[in-house]
C-alpha cells in the first residue's frame, strides 16, 4: 500500500493528484524526501486519504481479532476459520463504513457510487482476502500478546 501526502495549500503551489508539488516552503524538505522512488508517495485529496484509511481499519478489524480467536497466522485465517461468520463481519463493517461516510460528509451522487463499490461487502472481502494472503506468514501484535499471556485491551491500541 502506497502512503499519502496532503501537501499543505498554503506553501506549496496547486498541482494535479498523484503530483507532488516543487515550490520552496517550510515543507520543501520533506516534499523533496517524499520524491524518493522507494518510497512510492501518492498526493492524494484528503477524501481518497479517508477511503485509505477506512480500508485499513476494516482489514485490521476483519484479519486481527479472528487470527486471535482460531491462533492462526494471516494465511491461514480463510482455511481455518468458519468463512461464513467472517462473511458476515465483512458485510457488517461494509455498512457501517458507507453509513459512516455518508452521514459525515455531503458526498454527491458520485461519491455514493465510489462507497457503493468501493466499501461493497464483496470487495472489501476481496480486499481483506488479498491482504491475508500477501502476509501469510506474519502475525499481529494481538496474536503475539495472547500468545504471550499478556492481557490485550482497546486502549493497548491507541
């Protein structure tokens, strides 16, 4: 996954998404560092950062806690666990995220499209899918922690 720049309006000039801009400002050194081929940076608006990070939390919510429950690395997660009750949470957090979305912005037609498609039960289990997949062998720090015996709370998280 690519990470985000917001650059700041008020010091740098206005350029196309996906460009980072070049004016000198108090952001000029990260900007320039941010230009560095590796790091694969993306401008994006700050409603395609939402979306990003939307994405993120259900597939941290879909893939974590099941891994906990059943002991299982990211890959086995689909192989051992009941599919149909993570069908079910992929459905419930499609809908909370599009409602979530919906009722805190004044997104137009087409952004209700993009939520329809994009926040769909189908894709964001095709997304949570792909995520399991490409880490197959990691664990998460709330695996580590009930294998550890170490107590795991919401506020270990933020």
């Amino acid at each position: 996954m690519a990470a985000a720049l917001l650059p700041n309006t008020s010091d740098t000039e206005s350029k196309a998404p996906g460009q980072i801009p070049s004016t000198p400002g108090p952001s000029c050194y990260l900007l320039n560092q941010l230009r560095a081929p590796t790091l694969a940076v993306t401008a994006v608006t700050p409603t395609e950062l939402l979306y990003a990070q939307l994405e993120k939390l259900v597939v941290n919510a879909m893939i974590n806690p099941p891994t906990v429950i059943f002991d299982c690395y990211y890959g086995q997660l689909f192989n051992r666990s009941p599919v149909g009750t993570l069908m079910l949470l992929h459905t419930e957090a499609a809908a909370v995220v599009r409602g979530l979305v919906l009722r805190s912005s004044d997104s137009g037609v087409d952004a209700k499209a993009v939520l329809e498609s994009r926040f769909s039960q189908p894709t964001l289990e095709e997304l949570v899918r792909t995520v399991a997949t490409k880490t197959g062998k990691d664990i998460n720090s709330m695996l580590q922690d009930a294998r550890a015996s170490r107590r795991w709370t919401t506020s270990t998280a933020t």
